[in-house]
C-alpha cells in the first residue's frame, strides 16, 4: 500500500514499543523495551503519475513562496518496500505488511489532512465491448487488434478473472520479452 502526504520528511508512528520497569534482586528498576517502534517515514520519492494527479487534487498547497512547485512537498511512504527492506523473512514480511496497512488504514480517519491512502489505479478496459466479448472473441481480437497482453490480462484479472484468458495472456507475455532479460511474472 501507497500513502501521500503534503508533507516531506513527516513521521507518523504506527506502532510503539511498550515500556515497563523490571525490578532486580537488589531492588533497582530498569526500563525494558519490548517489541519495536515502526514509523512510517513520508520522503520525497517516487510519486507516480497518477499520484501527482490525486495530491494536486486532495491536499492544499497554498501559502507556498512563489514559483515552488507543490509536488516537490509531497511525502511518500509504501508499506511493501519499508517491509522488503526491514524484513527478510517472506513469512514474516506479509505479517507485518498486513499489520502495517491495517493500522495505516485506521490512522487515516484521524489524521486525514496529514496523509492519505492511494490505491493503485484499476487497469482501463481494452476495448469498447471487451465486457460483453466471450473468451474466445477477446483471444481473437487481442491477437488482430494486436492489444498490449499485459492490458488485457490486469483488466481480466480485476474484473471477470476468466482463468483461460489470464493464462493466455501470461504465456503471450512471456513470448515478448527476449531470451537474455529476465522477468518477473505474478500470478
């Protein structure tokens, strides 16, 4: 998940350690921190086009000096690479990335004007009539009207999820990419 603020270098903590004084056999109490603080960290990187779009639409730049551009106020912080970042183990990087972005998405009632959720824009539909198409029809006008597979298989995939289509588009998108790069294909 993606979250916006009109602030750069803006800290919001979403989980905080937990604190407690143990006492030891002399009777002296030490602070003992448990768990981790986890902040989500908004920086001046990688706004995406449609990003730019809905900062420009959702936050209020004004009093800005003159001739400074707002986008360049803008925080971004993305919960899926903090996690690839802070935790290798796959098992444990989805856990805390669902904790993560449920708690972003509570933490977004109370703190609307600070930072906002941005979810990833839907894939458009390939053709007019692409929703009424049979599987067969789409196969056949993918391939004449010669339609990024790509396309078709994320607005298959957000839509219908027709499994025969979605497989076909995949293997047609693995016969576009040359032999020496290597990709990565999610299912």
């Amino acid at each position: 998940m993606r979250c916006l603020s009109p602030f750069t270098n803006y800290s919001v903590p979403i989980f905080k350690a937990d604190e407690r004084v143990v006492m030891d056999v002399r009777g002296m109490g030490t602070y003992v921190t448990e768990g981790e603080t986890i902040l989500a960290e908004f920086r001046q990187t990688g706004l995406m086009d449609h990003e730019v779009d809905l900062a420009l639409s959702k936050f209020n730049f004004s009093g800005l000096p003159e001739g400074v551009n707002p986008i360049t106020r803008v925080g971004v912080f993305d919960t899926e690479q903090f996690c690839l970042d802070r935790y290798p183990d796959e098992e444990r990087r989805e856990e805390m990335q669902a904790q993560i972005d449920q708690r972003l998405r509570a933490l977004q009632e109370r703190f609307s004007t600070h930072f906002i959720i941005v979810e990833e824009p839907k894939a458009p539909k390939p053709w007019g009539s692409y929703d009424k198409d049979s599987a067969e029809d789409i196969l056949k006008l993918q391939e004449r009207l010669e339609i990024d597979p790509t396309v078709v298989r994320r607005y298959e995939e957000e839509n219908q999820g027709r499994k025969e289509i979605v497989s076909q588009m995949l293997e047609l998108e693995v016969q576009r990419v040359p032999e020496d790069e290597d990709i990565e294909v999610r299912v």
